[in-house]
C-alpha cells in the first residue's frame, strides 16, 4: 500500500508515444478525319432478256400470251434542229462531290473577357488525382473559383476573371500546398492573368508546379500512473525551433491522435492540470 506520503505528492505524468511519421511517396492530339475517296458509281445491271417461247419446248402453246418480264422502255424522241442550225453538244454531268467525314470538334474557344487556368496535381512527382485545386485572389485571399483534378491529376478552370491570383491544392492525407512549393497564402507565388490568355503549367521555368505531400502522423496514449487518461493535452513541437506543429487532446482512454504534420524531428509533450507536464521518451 502506498504511503500518505506517496498520495500527497504530485503526480508524475507519463506520455506513451508511438511516432508514425508516414511520408508515403509523392499531347492532346486532335482527332483528325479522312475523308474517304469517292468510289466509281457501279454500272448499271442490264436487264434480263425475256425468253423466247419458240424456241424452248416446255413453254406453253403460241397462242398462249407470254407477259413480258419487264415493262417496255418508251422510244427515245429527240427533236429534230430548226434549219440553219446545229444542235449543242450534249456536255457530260460532272459526278456530285462527296462532302468529306467531319473533323473532331474543336476545343472550347477562350472567351476574350475572362482567363483560364491547366495543370497537374502531382505528388513527390507522380499525378494524383481527387486533389481540389483553389484560385484565391491574392489580396484578400477570397475564394475565387475551384475544381477536383482527374484521375491523372489533370485540371482546368475557366472564366476567371483578369487580376492576380494564388493557386492552392488540397487532398485529405496530404498537406495543404500553393504552387511551385509555397505553405502559407502569405508566401504563396503570385500570378497575374489576362483577358484571352490560359495560364498553363510549365517546368523551365517553373509555373503553377502544385506538388502534395503525404501528412505524417504521431499517435500514442497517455498515462499516469500506468493508467490511461483522458483529457490530456499532447502537443507536437519542432525538434530545432520548438515551434508548435499541432496537438490533441486524448480521450477517456488516454488514446490520441495528431495528423497533418510535416516529416521531420519533433518532440512530444503532455500535460494536464494536477499533473506534472512531461515529454514522451525518445
């Protein structure tokens, strides 16, 4: 049993972590018709000639009235020229042309008033797609238009209108990022469009270069006295700076969880009122 003494003195507190700092790896041609060449129209089948009674010894009598197999073609009456004159020339129906297969349709035509904006979403250099890609305007960081990159991560939005914009992409499990590498809207790269124009991705120079990476991740339990605790505070701090990354609080069973966090070296701490605050052992 423990002693007076033992209850009266403070707490220690006890921080069981478990780090998991997961970093997980991160032309269009138009089609073009042919038109096929016009073929020689087929001569014309010539009709069948009917058959002489006489001379086939099972058809019926003479007397008998054969109908003809086809119906008789009317004479051919070409009037005679005047006197004095000599008739044209017959001039020979040139064949009807074949209107070609029709092309691919065309890509949308950019309105002259507003701008657009193409790229991939990548992470560490290979496409992901999902990823919702933001366009703010970069004075007041307001939302102004958004779209969800494809399954190759390609996206395109249009019909912004001219001024200078910020690019953000975002996917649950990855951190947040602004093109060509910024993390904050503050330090995030500065674009400027016109009336007409596509803003497009490039790699020399770098342009609208949007690449995530994967979140990493320290989860744990709390404890004191061996015992888990809820209502604990564990906070996520930089190794070096002591810069705060990101904290929780642990639940009735001492379990927390803080996501979000860049790779690198951190340190644990916990803390609750009534208990000594404590780091989790490296």
């Amino acid at each position: 049993m423990r002693s007076d003494r033992e209850r009266r003195g403070a707490r220690a507190l006890a921080v069981v972590v478990l780090a998991l700092m997961t970093v997980v790896g991160g032309a269009w041609l138009p089609d073009v018709a042919v038109a096929e060449p016009v073929g020689t129209a087929a001569e014309p089948t010539p009709a069948p000639t009917p058959t002489d009674p006489t001379s086939d010894p099972s058809a019926p009598a003479a007397t008998q009235d054969v109908a003809p197999t086809t119906a008789p073609t009317p004479p051919d009456i070409t009037p005679a020229p005047e006197l004095g004159t000599t008739p044209a020339p017959e001039l020979a129906t040139p064949p009807t042309p074949t209107a070609p297969a029709a092309a691919a349709p065309a890509p949308a035509a950019l309105s002259a008033t507003t701008a657009s904006i193409t790229g991939q979403v990548l992470s560490q250099m290979d496409p992901i797609g999902g990823a919702t890609v933001t366009v703010l305007a970069a004075a007041t960081g307001r939302v102004l238009s958004w779209t969800v990159a494809d399954g190759d991560g390609q996206y395109r939005i249009d019909n912004l209108a001219p001024g200078a914009v910020k690019v953000r992409a975002t996917k649950t499990g990855y951190l947040p990022s602004f093109s060509n590498g910024r993390t904050t809207l503050a330090t995030a790269d500065v674009f400027t469009l016109q009336a007409g124009v596509t803003l497009s991705q490039s790699w020399d120079p770098a342009v609208l270069y949007l690449d995530l990476m994967p979140e990493a991740v320290v989860q744990g339990q709390v404890l004191s006295w061996m015992d888990p605790i809820g209502g604990a505070t564990v906070t996520v701090l930089d190794a070096v700076t002591g810069k705060v990354l990101g904290s929780a609080v642990s639940d009735v069973s001492g379990d927390y969880r803080i996501g979000m966090l860049p790779a690198g070296h951190v340190k644990v701490r916990g803390s609750k009122p009534g208990c000594l605050t404590s780091f989790a052992d490296s």
